[in-house]
C-alpha cells in the first residue's frame, strides 16, 4: 500500500499533539461543570472564560459576544433562525398580500446554511442568490426591496475564493439589515476580524485548523436581538442552552493560538506549497483548469478540473493510490450532484464533472506534494486513455 498524502484539509485536519494533550489535561484536572458553585465548578469557569477570552481577542470581538457551540453547523443554524425568528417574529400571522421577506444568500453556500433557507421558506421566507463570477468572486449589487437577512460563505470550502463582503456589509448595516458569515473555512486560515467585517454574526469550527471536532463557536455583535435554537439551562448568555465541554474548548483555544504563532510564514510557505503543486498539475496533466484562479483564495486550497477525466472514478483511483482529497462537498458524501458553487461559476458539463479538491494544511511537505503530483499525473493519464 503507498503512504497516504493526505490533502483533504478543507473536510478535516488531524488535530495538533499539543491539543490533545491540552484536552486531555483539563478533561482530567477541571472536569467540574462550570455552571457549579463549588471549588471544581470555580476551576472549570475561570478555563472557560479566560478561553473566552483568549478565543474572542484573536478575532477581534468581545468577550460577551462569543458562544460556545458544537461546531460549524450548529453555529450556521443558530445565526440564521435566531436572526431570522427576531426579523419576523409574526410571520406565521401575515397576511396573503403580505410581502415575503427576503434571505440574501450567496451560491454554494454550505447545506448548514442552503438547508435552513429550505427551512425557512416553510415560513414564508424568499432565497434571493446573489451572482459570482467565473471565479466565484461575489458581484453585488443591491438588495431586493424586503431583504431582512443576508448570509454570505467567507471563504469558500471547494474553491476557497474568499469574499470582499465590504460593499455588502455596508449596505446591511445602512439598512438593519443583520449579516451573518459563515467563516468556517477561514478562521484558522487568514486573519479574520469581526469587528472591521462589520457582520452581525460570524461562524467557526474548531476541526478546520487542527482542534478537537465538536466544537465551535459564534459570534454575534453586542446589542444583536437574537433567539435561541433549544431551551434548557442559562448557559452562554442564555443563547446556548447545554453544559459546556470545557476541555474541548481549551483545545480550540490553543489550536487557534497556536495557528495565530505561526500565522506569518505558515501562510507564505502555504501559498508557495500551493502554487508550485498547481503549476505542476497543470503541467503534466495538460490540459487541466484551475477553478477560481482569479479569486483572491485560501492559500491552501486547489480546486482543478482534468477534462475528459470523469471526477468520481479520479477520487477512488487516487484513493487507492494513497491520496486523500475531495469533489462535490464532503459534508454531502453519498451525493453526486456538482458542487453548486462550480455551476454557478459557469463551468461546462465536462468540467465541474472532473473537477477535483486538494486541501493542504502546514503539516504537508514539498517531497509530499511531488510525490503527490507523480501519483496524480499517472492516475489522470490512465483515466484518460481510450479503454
Ligand atoms: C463553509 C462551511 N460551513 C460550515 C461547515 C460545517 O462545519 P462543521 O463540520 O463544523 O459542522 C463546513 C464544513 O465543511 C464548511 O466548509
């Protein structure tokens, strides 16, 4: 069997030794409910909130503004229906001559976003897409009349374009309109800042830049009338009702830290890593389509097209080949459907279908990725021989 390169980043990243040690520690040391009086309880709490703390600073928000979540998706669902039960708290009452309010989204948002919109039109709500161009980048323009929502991906999980959301930023915030980014694929990626984003609410998840999986966070702006999902106990400011999983918060403290430490010239390397496997790609498996190229992107992300090769049977021959990556979304395994975001980018039949995603992550080497390249190279090359 050859060594398995992993290049799949994008789903999932091994999480960092340190944190799980630092998991670990507390899970053994603190285990106390932080929600307790006693002595156990106090330890947890203060782990808690100087996490909060700590987690909050690197992304340029409050304290107060952060809440504990089990991870990305929990945190898309909790933004848009509680934002969404505060914009239209008597909808279920409107009227037939009503008109519907409008949810702004952008293409290819992740199902933990597009399927609450699904949801949410059960309740009388419009999806309203905005365009992207050939790259993905989002083109807006203005926002139909009863908007009273939007939510944008920040960076993209398949093609990793990343998003200026400032013209539509601005134009929520002069119309009360409340923002919510889904940023699971760039906090841990590129700097993120709440504060100059001017979103109302910001999703995470810690299983993107090597924490522990099954936890997360969101943010949301002082002052933000918000509902919650589920009822229960007061904890998180009563936005988030449940224990809070105080060791896996502590690691997500430290693997974000840890990725802030060597954010600088992990990036650049990244990059560097990133773009030299691309040009040897494209090199040898000519002809063969970067998808996004002139998006501003996550340094680590590639997503390529190899026309006349079918997409599926690329994954399972390089999986047998020692290579993990992805097509279409990994969160949606089991479906076959394009990636939504590939088709509204305006790619031919022939190339979304044969459109792969490599993922890399720090942990990856140059000796890696060439090795990684042989194996592609000889794989596409055999797909693509007449049978
Ligand atoms: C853009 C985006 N949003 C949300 C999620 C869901 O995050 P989680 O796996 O933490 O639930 C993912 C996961 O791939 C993602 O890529």
């Amino acid at each position: 069997m050859p060594q398995m390169i992993y290049l799949d980043h994008n789903a999932t990243t091994p999480p960092l030794p340190e944190v799980i040690e630092e998991v670990t520690r507390v899970m053994r040391d603190c285990f106390g409910n932080p929600g307790s009086r006693h002595r156990e309880g106090r330890k947890a709490r203060q782990i808690l909130e100087e996490c909060r703390e700590n987690i909050a600073g690197r992304l340029g928000a409050l304290p107060s503004e952060l809440i504990f979540t089990s991870g990305g998706t929990e945190s898309n669902n909790l933004a848009l229906r509680g934002l969404a039960d505060v914009a239209t708290p008597h909808q279920a009452a409107a009227g037939p001559g009503d008109p519907s309010p409008v949810i702004v989204i952008s293409p290819g948002e992740h199902p933990s976003i597009a399927q609450v919109c699904r949801a949410l039109a059960e309740r009388g709500w419009q999806s309203h897409q905005l365009p992207v161009d050939s790259s993905g980048r989002l083109q807006f323009k203005d926002l139909p009349a009863t908007t009273r929502l939007a939510a944008v991906i920040l960076a993209h999980n398949e093609t990793g374009a990343i998003q200026d959301i400032k013209p539509l930023a601005e134009t929520c915030r002069s119309n009360g309109i409340p923002l919510h980014l889904d940023a699971v694929q760039a906090v841990g990626k590129i700097p993120v800042n709440f504060r100059s984003l001017a979103a109302t609410t910001l999703s995470f998840g810690a299983h993107k830049f090597h924490g522990p999986r099954g936890i997360g966070g969101l943010l949301i702006k002082e002052g933000t009338k918000f509902s919650p999902l589920h009822y229960g106990g007061h904890q998180e400011a009563a936005r988030r009702a449940g224990t809070e999983p105080v060791p896996l918060i502590a690691g997500m403290a430290l693997a974000l830290e840890l990725w802030q430490q060597r954010q600088a010239w992990h990036s650049v390397r990244l990059e560097q890593l990133r773009d030299h496997f691309q040009t040897v790609l494209c090199d040898r498996c000519s002809p063969a389509v970067v998808n996004g190229i002139d998006a501003w992107r996550l340094p680590n992300t590639l997503n390529i097209s190899f026309p006349g090769v079918d997409g599926e049977a690329l994954l399972v021959a390089l999986d047998l080949d020692g290579i993990a990556c992805s097509l279409g979304t990994t969160c949606a395994s089991g479906a076959t459907e394009p990636a939504p975001i590939l088709v509204a980018m305006g790619l031919t039949t022939d190339l979304y279908r044969s459109a792969v995603r490599f993922s890399l992550s720090f942990l990856n080497t140059h000796a890696e990725l060439e090795e990684a390249a042989d194996r592609i190279a000889r794989v596409v090359a055999a797909l693509r021989k007449p049978a």
